[in-house]
C-alpha cells in the first residue's frame, strides 16, 4: 500500500509539499492552524508577495549548512520556481534590482491560486485545525489534533513556520514535538526585524529615509554588511539594510554594538568631484550636502563637523573635510537590540539545516520525517530569499516523502 503522507502547516512551504506530494500516487493530508490557508504568504512584499530573487545563491543567506543550501537552490532556482508558479497560474516578473513580484502585485491571489490548486490535486485540507502532538509509532507517526482527532501517517512534513508575526498565526509550538521526536531545536528569535538604536541625538532624522550600506560591529568586530533602503524611526532603523543584520544581534554576545552607515554607498566618488569644483566655485555647503542627502541628514552632517549650513564649502577646514568624508562614509550608531517578533519578518533558530539530508528534506535522526520552510534555521535577507527557500525547500519534502 502506498504511504499517506501529513503536511502539518499550509504556508508557502507547506503548500508547495502538498502540490509536490500530490504529483505521486499516495494520499496527502494537510492540516492548518489558521482558518485559511497560506495567511501570511498573502500578506507578504507589503500585499505584493516579493517571491524570489533574480540573484539567489547559497551566499546570500546565514544557515549551518552552506553547502547542501547551495545545491538545494541549485536544483529549485529562480528560474525554476517561475516556471512553478506559472503552471499554477501565477504570472511573474522581475524589477530593475532583481526583486520578483506576481504580475497581479497581489500576494493574496497567489495564496488563493495556490491555495486553489491544492485542492484541485485532492490533497485532503483541513483548515482550523492545530496539531497539539506528534508521536513516533512503528515505522509512522501518530498525528493528534486540537479538535480531538488523531490519524496515523506513515510520512510527515513538517512545515509550521516561525514565531514571526503571531499576529497572524506565527508561533514555535512544533518545536516542542520536534525536539520529543529527538530532533535538535534551537529556540527562536527574531530576524528581519527594526534594530532599536540609541537615536535621541538623531531624533530630527524621523521618517527620513535613503539608499545605505552598513556595517555591524560588536566589540569592534565586523558581524555582518548589508545594503539597501534605510529609514530612521522614532525608536531606531528600518528597511531592508536595517532588517538584514537584525539576526546578527541577538546571535552574538559581543558588545557594544554599533552600526556604520554609509551614506554614499553609490555616489561617493561623483560627490568628492563636486566638492572639489564647489570649493573654487564658493558654493554654500548647505547646497553641496543636499546634491546628495535628505535635508534633515545635510543638517545633521553639518552640525557633525561643527560648520553653519551657509558656509562657503571652499572655508571648511581640512580637518572638517575630513570628519566630512568620515560621518558620509562611516555614521556611527550604537545598537541597543531587536524589535520583537510581533514586528520581525522571520524567525531565525529552529531546526539546524545540517540536521537535514537535503537531497530529500529528511531529518536525518527520524526516518520519514521531513521538515521545510522557516521551521528551519535559514536566514535569507529581504527581497524574497526567505519565500523562495519555503517553496523550494517544500517542494523538495513533498518530492521526497512521496518516494516509495
Ligand atoms: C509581514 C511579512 C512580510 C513578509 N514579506 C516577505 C516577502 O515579501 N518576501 C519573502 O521572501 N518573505 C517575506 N516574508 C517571510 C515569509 O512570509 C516567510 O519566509 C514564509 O511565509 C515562510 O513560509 P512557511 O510556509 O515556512 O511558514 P508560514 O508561511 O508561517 O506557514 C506556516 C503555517 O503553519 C501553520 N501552523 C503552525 N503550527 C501549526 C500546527 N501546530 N498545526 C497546524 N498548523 C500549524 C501556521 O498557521 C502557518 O500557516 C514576510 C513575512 C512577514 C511576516
């Protein structure tokens, strides 16, 4: 008799396995907590569902296991999750920096599309519904749910997610049965999340927001870089180059922590051109800061090097030019922690990738136990690494736990 296959979890990753494991001969069930499925894919790019990157690679995300990671996304690359989506109906295209979107911009529609086709390849859905226990029970697992079921199975995915956004359902409780399971659960904490800062000195700078890159040290030691949009909040940083080192802080005991920030990640060398014109030209040093920053960060800047904003540039004191290049390329900011999980995009921790054989998504401890998506320890930065490693990773389990 074929094996019945349980998909615990009906997110992005979860949805995948169940459209995967339909393609064999064996039955699929699929239990979801939320009273609908894939809740927090529809929510995700801001409600247009930022779903891979042009650019994926290995390199791009924080995981023990760099090397399988990198022959996973090798065989689930970008091209081929396009192709995926588009077989389900799901048009997509890339912008200018590689960022994928649906052609609908509508992360909902896809979760209904994909929501759609699993039903259409009878994979037996049963929303509302929480698994509370997983036991080992012969060459199976006994699957109790809260409404007072339970079923055998004889392979299960395990596909629950992270803690991230438990107003939408996120929560960690599988790693509980996991770790009974004899699995190694690392306790989750969260990524792609605000960094709180120390900003009263900067308090001005609220809701200004520019392209950076940044630099993490703790201790004086580089943790981790990150480029991309930057926004200055009334408790700290946002954006995605704020976000992409969320991970880093928690995971390290080093401190202080202080954040560099440079504010002409592109425009550096144009900007020192200008400033050697404006000083035989007698430009005021207001005008030549803003050819390149916000005015409230021109300001600010000015202030730094101890010179009123209507100074002739061509008067800056080689000492101020200096401490100029210096607060443009490297502004310091003392890091003082992590927004919680109600803010964060992702939850970092989980299960480790190296317990994982990923040429199926077996746990390599539990014969047919399979585990996909954010329920594992991969970190990818904004732009749609983290829904591509769901759907690839998914769809591996599904491949996988439909062998016989
Ligand atoms: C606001 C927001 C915006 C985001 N935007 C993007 C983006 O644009 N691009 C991108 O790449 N990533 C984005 N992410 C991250 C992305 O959503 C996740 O990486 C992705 O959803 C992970 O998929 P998953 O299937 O592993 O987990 P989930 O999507 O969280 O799905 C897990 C499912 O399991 C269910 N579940 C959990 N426990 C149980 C249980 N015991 N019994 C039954 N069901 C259970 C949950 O209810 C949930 O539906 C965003 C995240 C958030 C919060």
């Amino acid at each position: 008799m074929n094996p019945t296959i349980g998909i615990i979890g009906g997110g992005a990753a979860g949805l995948f396995a169940a459209l995967h494991a339909a393609r064999t001969t064996c039955e699929v069930i699929l239990w979801e907590a939320n009273p609908t499925l894939g809740r927090k894919l529809a929510v995700t790019g801001g409600g247009r569902g930022n779903l891979s990157h042009r650019g994926l690679g290995a390199d791009r995300y924080a995981c023990d296991a760099p090397e399988s990671l990198h022959a996973l996304l090798h065989r689930f690359n970008h091209d081929w999750l396009r192709r995926e989506l588009l077989e389900q109906g799901v048009l997509t295209y890339c912008s200018d920096d590689g960022w994928c979107y649906p052609v609908s911009h509508s992360a909902a529609a896809v979760s209904a599309i994909l929501a759609t086709a699993v039903a259409q390849h009878h994979v037996m859905v049963s929303t509302g519904c929480r698994i509370t226990a997983v036991k080992k029970i012969g060459d199976g697992f006994m699957v109790r749910d809260d409404l007072g079921g339970g079923r055998t199975v004889q392979r299960l995915i395990v596909a629950t997610g992270g803690k991230a956004h438990p107003q939408l359902g996120g929560d960690d409780d599988a790693l509980a049965w996991l770790a009974e399971l004899g699995v190694t659960v690392r306790p989750m904490r969260p990524a792609l999340a605000p960094l709180i800062a120390e900003v009263r000195a900067l308090h001005k700078l609220q809701g200004v927001r520019l392209d950076v890159a940044a630099e993490l040290y703790g201790n004086g030691l580089l943790l981790g870089r990150s480029t991309g949009n930057l926004i200055f909040t009334q408790f700290g940083l946002n954006g995605p180059a704020a976000m992409d080192l969320s991970h880093l802080v928690h995971a390290s005991p080093l401190q202080p922590m202080q954040l560099l920030l440079n504010f002409l990640p592109h425009h550096l060398d144009a900007f020192m051109t200008l400033v050697r014109q404006k000083r035989k030209q007698g430009w005021p040093l207001q005008a030549l800061l803003e050819s390149a920053l916000p005015a409230k960060l021109a300001a600010l800047i000015a202030r730094g090097i101890g010179a009123p904003l209507d100074q002739d540039v061509a008067a800056l004191t080689e000492e101020q030019s200096s401490r100029l290049v210096s607060l443009l390329t490297a502004f310091p900011i003392a890091v003082i922690g992590v927004k919680g999980f109600h803010h964060a995009q992702l939850a970092a921790g989980g299960v480790p990738l190296s317990e994982i054989d990923t040429a199926t998504m077996e746990c390599r401890g539990v014969q047919g136990l399979f585990l996909a998506g954010e329920v594992l320890d991969v970190v990818g930065p904004c732009g749609g690494f983290n829904l591509h490693f769901a759907f690839a990773s998914g769809a591996l389990a599904g491949i996988g736990a439909g062998r016989l």
